[in-house]
C-alpha cells in the first residue's frame, strides 16, 4: 500500500505536477486542497514559469513547511513547457497534472489511489466541476457521460464515448511509463496545448479506466487565465491540435490498429466540431470580433469537410441544425440561429 495519513514516508504513487504563472490569489488553495488529504503516496512538483507577481514567495513558503514539495524555477515558458519540465522530474508511479488556479476534491486522492491499485490502468479518467466567479460549482457538462459503469479497463474502441470528456490533462491520471513510451510532449503554444496530449493518450491506451467522482475543480472564465487573455488568433490553434490528432489517426489505421474504429473516427469528428462552437459560441465567446468570428466558421466548414467519415449522419434538434449549416459553409444563417438560441435561453 502506498501510504495512510500514519505514514512519515510512503512511497510516492502519484507525481502532481503544477505549472504556476502570476497565480498569487489561488496557488495556496490549490496546495491546501492537495496537502490536506489524507492519502499521503504523493508527491508535487510547482513549476514557477517567471512569474512577477507573489506566486513564487508563497511557493517557497510552502515548501518549507511541506517536504513533499519541490519548487523549480524557469522563465516565461507557458503551461505546456512547464508540464514537460514538471515530468521531467516526476518519480511517481502516476502523474496528475493539475492547474495551480483550480483545486482538488477532498478525499479524492484516496479513491483515486484505491482505484489505481486495483486496475492499474494507463490512464484515469476522473470527473469534473467547474467552479463560476461567484463561487457556484457544478458538475461540468461532459462529467453526465461518464455512465461507464465497470470493474474492468477497457481501449477507446470499446468505449468511445470517452472522447467526449473534456480533451484536457488534468481530468486524467496517467501511469509515467505509459507516458514516457508514448513519448507524450505539450506544445509550446498556448492555449489548447493539452488537446493533442489527450488525444494520443486515448488513442495508445491499452488499458483506460474511469472513476465515477468529481475529484476536480476548476475555475470558470478566471481574469488573468490563459483562455480569457488569449487573443483571439491564439484560439485558432485548436484547429492544429486536432488535425494532430486527425493525423494519429491515420498512422494507426495505416497499421490497421483495430483501435480505430469506425464509432472511434465518428466520436472524434464530432467531439473536434463540438469543440470549435463552444470556442466560437459558448458562454465566454472567445473569439468575439466580427471578421475573426467568421474566419473561424469558416475553419470549422473546412475542417468539417475534410475530416467527416463515412456515413456520418447529422443528430437532431438545434445541434444537428448547426452542424448541418457547417457543413453548407452558412455562416450568415448559423449567426442567425445562435443569437436567437441565446436569446431563447437568456
């Protein structure tokens, strides 16, 4: 076993790996919610990217009274070079990337650790909630699809509804040498850097797993986060990230990888183009001026025609409409029916 709250040193089954920029009024509540739990295998590792603010003062405070937790220090670099230096240095069974402005559940790392040792599987797949601005919480929307209900690890093409969850790092617990056989990297760009990450880990995964409990929060709209700050051409880096995981896809099946099934290719065609409108019509609009907004429609089409398998058939109701008029490059009716279902919903 891997270490109660009695252990003075257990052996480290999970390396949580935290990048931190500029992030003085939260990195302390998310060291608290990891340092107070009572499962003590772990070990974290702060990555401070140059921050300017008093992130790195609380950081090395915390570490002086926290043996578990190293600090390391590095310029500007970005969320995905930060992980990769956080990795890097990681001695534990498993990783767990976790932002230094969202939180962790209490008592998850125990049921995480639980389920670790009994199916020891590649990649953990654990739910989610968001955390608004005013501090309401809710289950996030991909958390009501994780009705998997098994004892047993399972591949994507077994499961490929998977895909649907959200295609970040940190609602995956991922074993390090599963990771380091992959030869897993982020991006130096950001954001979206962690898309291309998620979806090699579900693709190369022989054993994938799911535990059904909000073990995450995370903070919605943040001032300062790298989502709300990005400009807008920094969105349409997403488009990238999933033509990476388009082109996975094809070196598998080229080796006729029986992973890549037909129900795989249509998961992530439509979790690609689920994804591109939440980005350009979701609650926060991150892509909000006139000619970027259609720019990125018309990046959607064009992805949406290379990439649509065969015998793709459109889903009904609002949802089908829109993918119908992405299909047709409509752009004047798809601003259409989305304003007037916003308004429908305001």
């Amino acid at each position: 076993m891997y270490g109660s709250v009695n252990d003075e040193h257990p052996p480290i089954l999970i390396s949580i790996i935290i990048p931190v920029f500029n992030l003085e009024g939260y990195v302390g509540e998310c060291l608290e919610s990891i340092t107070r739990q009572a499962f003590r295998g772990i070990e974290i590792v702060a990555i401070d990217g140059g921050s300017s603010d008093a992130s790195r003062q609380i950081m090395e405070n915390w570490r002086q009274r926290e043996p578990r937790l190293s600090v390391l220090h590095a310029d500007r670099i970005g969320p995905g070079l930060a992980r990769n230096i956080g990795y890097a240095a990681a001695r534990g069974e498993y990783i767990w990337f976790v932002d230094g402005d969202d939180t962790i559940v209490a008592g998850c790392l125990d049921a995480i650790a639980e389920r670790l040792e009994g199916t020891h599987p590649d990649v953990l797949l654990i739910g989610c909630q968001a955390v608004h601005p005013d501090g309401r919480s809710e289950s996030s929307v991909e958390y009501d699809l994780m009705g998997i209900d098994t004892t047993e690890c399972f591949t994507l093409d077994e499961q490929p509804s998977v895909l649907h969850l959200t295609m970040t790092c940190w609602n995956k617990i991922i074993r390090r040498d599963f990771f380091d056989s992959i030869d897993a990297q982020f991006a130096s760009d950001w954001p979206h850097e962690d898309v291309p990450v998620s979806g090699l880990l579900l693709l190369r995964a022989a054993k994938l797993d799911v535990l059904n409990r909000i073990c995450y929060s995370y903070r919605l709209n943040r001032s300062g986060s790298a989502l709300a700050t990005s400009a807008a051409f920094g969105h349409f880096r997403i488009f990238n990230s999933y033509e990476i995981i388009m082109g996975l896809v094809e070196a598998q099946a080229a080796v006729a990888d029986p992973v890549v099934t037909s129900a795989v290719r249509h998961s992530l065609f439509e979790r690609a183009i689920w994804h591109y409108m939440m980005i350009l019509d979701g609650r926060f609009r991150w892509v909000a001026s006139r000619s970027e907004h259609r720019k990125f429609f018309e990046r959607m089409h064009s992805y949406f025609v290379r990439h649509v398998p065969p015998g793709y058939h459109h889903s009904g109701g609002f949802r089908g409409l829109r993918l119908r008029l992405i299909e047709r490059n409509a752009y004047v009716s798809y601003l259409i029916l989305s304003s007037v279902h916003g308004k429908a919903r305001g």
